[in-house]
C-alpha cells in the first residue's frame, strides 16, 4: 500500500547552515579562548608561580635557619668545650702549695668561669637571632624582585598565547570552509539524493529496491542500515506468514510445554510433602524401635530358654531392619549431606558398575558405558554411589531376560552448567499410571513379584530422589512399556 508522502518545505541549503554553524562555533570558539582560556591559563600559570615562589621561600627560610642553628651549636658547643677544658686545667693546678682554703679558691674559680660561658652562650643566641633576621630580610626582597619578573612574563606569555589561539582558529575556520565546499557535495548531496528516491520507492510499497552503493563514513553506514532494515522488513512479512500458517501447532507445543511444567511442579510439592511426612515418621519411630531392641537385648540375655532366645532374636533382626528402613525414610527426607567434597560422577558410577557388572553377566545383559572424563560436583561419593547403585540395580531388576543396558556422564549445554547421569535400559517399563509415584515411599511394581529376590520395598528409589535434591539436583525419568526407561540425575557442577 502506497503512503502519500507530506510535502516539505526548503529551507536553506546543506552547505548553508553547515557554513553558519562554523561560524556560530568560531564565534563560541573565540569567547571562549578570549573569556575563558586566556584567564583561566593566566591564572593558573600565576598560581603555579606563585607556589613555586612560596616553595622555594620556605626552602630557603628553612636552609637559612638550619645554616643558623648549627653555627649557633657549634660556637655553644666550643664555648662548653673550653669550660671543660678549663675545668680540667683549674683540678690540675698544685693550689696546695700557695696555701689557704683550696677549695673556696677552686669554687670562686668555677663559678666566675660558668658565669662567663652562661654570658657568652646568650651572646651567641642574641647574634644568632640577629643573623637570621637580616637573612630573612635580604630573602623577602630578593622574593619580591623575582615575583615582580615573574608577573611581567606572565603577562606576556597570555598575551602570545592568545595571538597564537586567535591566529589557529582562523586558520582551522578557512580550511573547514574549503573541505566543505569541495567534498559536502560528492560525500553528502549526491548520496543523500539517491537513498531519498530508494526510501521513497520503499514508501510507494515495494517490497524490494535496488539501492545505491554504500559510500564511506556516517552516509554509508545510513545506507547499509536502510538495505538492512528494507531486507528485516521483508523477513517480518515471511515471518508473518509462516507465524500464522503454524500458529495452531506452536499453541499445542505451548500448551504441552506448559502441561509437562504444572506436572513437574505437582510432583515437586507431592514429595516434598512425603518428604516432611517421613521425616515426622522416621523421628518418631526411631525411639519405639530402639526402645523394642533394646527390651529384647535385655530378656535375650536372661532368658534360659533357647527357643525364647530365638524368638527374642528374631525380634531384634527386625527392629534392626526397622532401623535401617528409618535411616532411609530420614535421608529420603532430605537430611543435609554429611560428607561434602569434590567428586568425579563418572569414579563413582565406574565403582557402582563393578558391583552390577557380575548381575548383569549371569543375566546376559550388554552394558555400554560412555562416561566423560574431567567433571566434578561437591557432594557426599557415597551417597551418590547409593544412588548410582539402585538405578542400575532397578535396571537389571527390568532386564530379566538380558537386554542392553547403557549408562551415560555428560555435561549439559549451557547455561544450566549441570553433570547429567543417564541410566537406560530396554526393559519392561514402567505402566504409564505408575510414573508419578516412582519416587514415593513404599511405591513399588515389583511388591507382588514371584521371586523374592526381585521384589522391592519401594525406598530405593525415594531414598534416590533425598539424596539429590540434597545435592541441589533433580532426578527425571521417562519410560515406555514393553520399550524400556531412562533416569537422568542432573547434579551442579562444581565451580571450584
């Protein structure tokens, strides 16, 4: 459909109002050197001059009065050395021989020749003060002649700097003005004048125009753009259509993706509350089946009758069984993991698959095995071990008449970062009624099976489904009747 365009009206030309905007920018440009720039560089040159000046004062006031200290220190220092000196020569002196008080002789000696140092160090003092004085002065002049100098270069250097910025503006303003009048019209007009006859083409409703070839720089980029968005335009439409060919079958994938999700959730919370219920259960019936053993224990042991030891016996083999089925119920209920370190899942189902490798011999089962080297999770080796254990036990219990079994560690795709254990069998499957309730407690196919050996109590794989989530994971499952099943355990992976 063709979109009437909306006539515009002329302004001036391109080249125009590009040469009034280098004027009005030269303009700006030169108040900003002449009000700005020139004031700003004076001042801080006359900053950074004044501190230099301020720097080297109080350098040299501090030469001055150390030059003035230590000579000050070293006339006391003399005049404390001859009082010595003096002292040393008067207790040498054999007064004994003159006769009189001795010792008063030396005392008035002493006192007049420390009255004479006491007056010749504050002589040295006074002329030490009146040294730095007079240097202090000649210092103050000296400084003031220097700034004097210094205010008059300044002046003078903000001066040429001002021609210099005026003279380069000049020259940066006339050569602009050539380039544009030169290259505005064979870069930009020419250009602009073939993609606006495409983009009107565009608007008349063409689905595809042949545009102009791409020239350098901001224009080029504009046309390439515009090609692109013409060839997104005309993709949109295609997309369009295939959308609404299609759009029944996305809005059943929509809705079985949205199903298979509610189950997940429902499932989700169905054990977590099985998984609050064992735990309720198991804490309670720990204390009824320890308190029975241990009744047991204690007739047992005072009881003469062999055949009442044995019943006893049979007694504590059960409450011991008990014990253990509560061990379960209480990791099922998703106790913490008691040994946390770094692990490699394809060592652990190496290790579970030596156990069921002589099982699946006797039962002509093929296993393939394709475990990659390298991954790690942070969790409990044994118990990932048990869990290993059972999946591959509840695949053989599926493979009474041999079969292949195939076990599988790979790392997810991104961004999930996650260690997949796959366990597959060809077996008998798992009825379609069944699959929600696999990891339920005491939920077993297998309750009424004829060889003991194959039945199940229906912990196994509940005590799986603890031991995972306890590791952050989830277990998924799938399976066809008569076809066979498949568990994938997904652990985090180690990110140390």
């Amino acid at each position: 459909m063709s979109v009437p365009l909306v006539p515009i009206r002329r302004g001036p030309s391109l080249l125009t109002q590009l040469s009034m905007a280098l004027i009005v920018v030269a303009g700006v440009l030169l108040a900003w050197l002449l009000l700005i720039v020139g004031p700003t560089t004076g001042h801080a040159l006359a900053e950074f001059g004044s501190a230099t000046l301020r720097e080297s004062a109080a350098t040299m006031r501090e030469v001055s009065t150390s030059m003035t200290g230590q000579s000050s220190q070293v006339l006391i220092d003399l005049i404390a050395h001859n009082t010595t000196a003096r002292e040393r020569a008067l207790a040498d002196l054999p007064l004994e021989t003159l006769g009189g008080d001795v010792a008063a002789i030396r005392a008035a000696v002493l006192r007049e020749d420390a009255e004479r140092s006491a007056r010749q160090r504050r002589n040295v003092e006074v002329l030490a003060a009146e040294m730095q004085r007079r240097a202090e002065r000649d210092m103050q002049r000296r400084l003031d002649e220097l700034a004097d100098v210094r205010a008059a270069r300044e002046a003078g250097f903000v001066r040429d700097l001002n021609g210099g910025l005026l003279t380069l503006l000049a020259v940066t303003l006339m050569v602009l003005l050539l380039v544009l009048g030169l290259g505005l019209h064979r870069l930009v007009v020419r250009p602009a004048q073939r993609l606006r006859s495409a983009t009107r083409r565009v608007a008349d409703g063409e689905a595809t125009v042949d545009l102009p070839p791409a020239p350098r720089g901001e224009l080029g980029e504009l046309t390439r753009d515009f090609a692109a968005m013409v060839g997104e335009l005309d993709g949109s439409r295609r997309a369009l259509q295939h959308l609404a060919d299609n759009l029944e079958a996305e809005v059943a994938r929509k809705s079985r993706a949205l199903e298979s999700s509610h189950r997940q959730l429902a499932q989700a919370e169905r054990l977590a509350a099985l998984g609050t219920l064992a735990g309720g259960v198991a804490h309670e019936f720990h204390n009824v089946i320890g308190g029975i053993r241990g009744c047991a224990d204690e007739l047992s042991a005072d009881e003469p009758d062999a055949d009442r030891r044995e019943t006893l016996a049979v007694i504590t083999r059960a409450a011991e069984r008990g014990v253990g089925i509560v061990r379960q119920l209480q990791r099922f209920a998703q106790q913490p993991v008691e040994r946390r370190g770094r692990v490699d899942p394809a060592a652990i189902v190496t290790d579970a698959l030596r156990l069921c490798e002589p099982a699946a011999r006797r039962q002509q089962v093929h296993v393939e095995r394709d475990l990659a080297a390298g991954l790690a999770v942070d969790g409990d080796a044994d118990g990932l071990h048990q869990v290993f254990v059972n999946l591959l036990v509840n695949a053989l219990q599926a493979l009474p008449q041999g079969g292949t079994l195939t076990v599988r560690v790979h790392a997810a795709v991104a961004p999930d970062e996650r260690v997949v254990v796959q366990v597959s069998d060809t077996g008998t499957g798992i009825p379609p009624e069944a699959l929600p309730h696999v990891f339920e407690p005491f939920f077993t196919t297998r309750r009424d099976a004829a060889d003991p050996a194959q039945r199940g109590s229906g912990l196994g794989l509940s005590v799986s489904y603890g031991i995972v989530a306890s590791h952050g994971g989830r277990i998924e499952v799938e399976s066809q009747t008569g076809r066979g099943t498949t568990f994938r355990v997904l652990l985090p992976r180690s990110q140390g």
